[in-house]
C-alpha cells in the first residue's frame, strides 16, 4: 500500500489557484521531496495532507484513508511539522516533550517511550533541562523534530525541515530524517533548497506555480536534463 497518493489536487483562494492539479505518490519507506520555490505551493499541499486544509478538489489518501471523509483516521497516522512551528519557550526542553506527550496518548507507557524516543532524536544532551527561550534555532528545530516523531507515525509531514538553519544543523536534521526513513517510517517534505534535498530524497516532485513538472529521482531527473544538480533540472522544467 502507498503511504500518499494524491489525485488532481487543487486549491484556489478566490482567483488565486495555489495548486493546478497536481499528482504524486509515497511509497512506505520513502523520502519524498516536493521541491521548488517560495510560493510554488509546497506547503499548501503538505497542509492539505495534513488536513489542516480542504482541497477545492480532487482527492488524497493516505495510506488507504480519504483526507477529506477520514480526516480522524489519517491524522492517526500522521504528524505534521509546519516551517513556522514554535514551542513554550517557558518551558525547559524536557518539560515540553512531557507536556506534548501527555497531549497526544493518556497511555503512561506510551508516554515515557516517546519522551525516551524524543530524547534521542533530539540530541541536546543536559541542555534538554534548560528552558527553550536559551536554545538557539537550529536546538529548537531539532526538538521541534523530536516532538513531531516522538509517536513513531506511519507517516511524517515536514514544511521546509532545515529552513534558516546553518550547514552543520542542517545535516544533523537530514540525517534525523534519513534515519526515520530507515526505521519503516514515511517522509513527505518540502523545501526550496533544491541542492540540499538532492542529498536527502529519494524522490523528488519539481513544483512551480501550482503545477508538477517532473517526478524522479535526484540521479534520473539529471540524466533525463543533461543536468549536474536539480537547479538545473528546475531552471530547464520551468522554461517549459
């Protein structure tokens, strides 16, 4: 069974058309990226799945469930990070997991797995004690992450995971994400730095205003474009 499947989905806000009808799927196990530019409509497609938006039309499923009739089913499934996601800053780092696990399971020992799941993807060591108002963005990012994935979902939602972020955070980000995949867990995210995701995915959907102009992989995008990164793949696509 596909992870997502997404059929003719479009989303307008009056005349202004977001998406064009677009179609990609997920496999289990797989990262995959939708790639372009600020405004391409990379996030209103990732809020969609994960039914914080209803489409104007068309369909999605993930894994089997109608994101429009199962909403209920579908957000058992998933977890969702928007790129402008935010914590208690109040609060220490380990204050906060324990505050969203309680949000998410009245099961003590579900809790404690998620805290202890959380722990090590967070990676913060003894500043996981300290409030999140001292973490820098890249720390915040990171536990925001582990907060995400604490339940282990069959399916993670990340708006721009590494937005802002410098070299060094960025990779640790990628590698948290490479690790989840490997661990059965499916990956849909987004972003506009098409170099980075290059390394990450192991799919790829070029979006530009609205519209899907290619899906591969990073290697077969390439080839198809005579192309040495998926900027050029972009820039080629885009003058279609």
């Amino acid at each position: 069974m596909q992870a997502v499947e997404v059929k003719n989905l479009s989303k307008s806000y009056g005349k202004i058309q977001a998406l064009a009808g677009i179609d990609f799927s997920v496999d289990e196990n797989e990262i995959f990226a939708l790639i372009g530019p600020n405004g391409a409509g990379k996030s209103t497609a990732l809020r969609i799945l994960a039914t914080v938006l209803t489409p104007t039309s068309g369909s999605a499923f993930v894994y089997g469930f109608d994101i429009k009739k199962e909403p209920e089913k579908v957000r058992e499934l998933i977890s969702y990070l928007p790129e402008e996601a935010g914590a208690y800053k109040t609060l220490s780092g380990i204050s906060y997991l324990k505050f969203m696990a309680k949000l998410y399971t009245d099961d003590v020992k579900k809790q404690s797995d998620a805290i202890d799941t959380a722990l090590g993807i967070a990676g913060l060591g003894t500043r996981i004690k300290d409030k999140i108002k001292t973490y820098s963005k890249g720390m915040t990012r990171k536990l925001l992450l582990a907060r995400t994935v604490m339940l282990k979902p069959k399916l993670a939602i990340l708006d721009e995971p590494t937005s802002g972020l410098d070299v060094v955070n960025a990779m640790e980000i990628r590698k948290i994400i490479r690790d989840l995949s490997r661990q059965g867990m499916a990956v849909l995210l987004s972003s506009h730095n098409m170099l980075e995701i290059e390394f990450l995915s192991d799919k790829v959907g070029i979006i530009h205003e609205g519209k899907i102009y290619e899906i591969g992989t990073p290697e077969d995008l390439k080839k198809e474009y005579s192309a040495r990164n998926l900027e050029e793949v972009f820039m080629a696509t885009a003058a279609k």
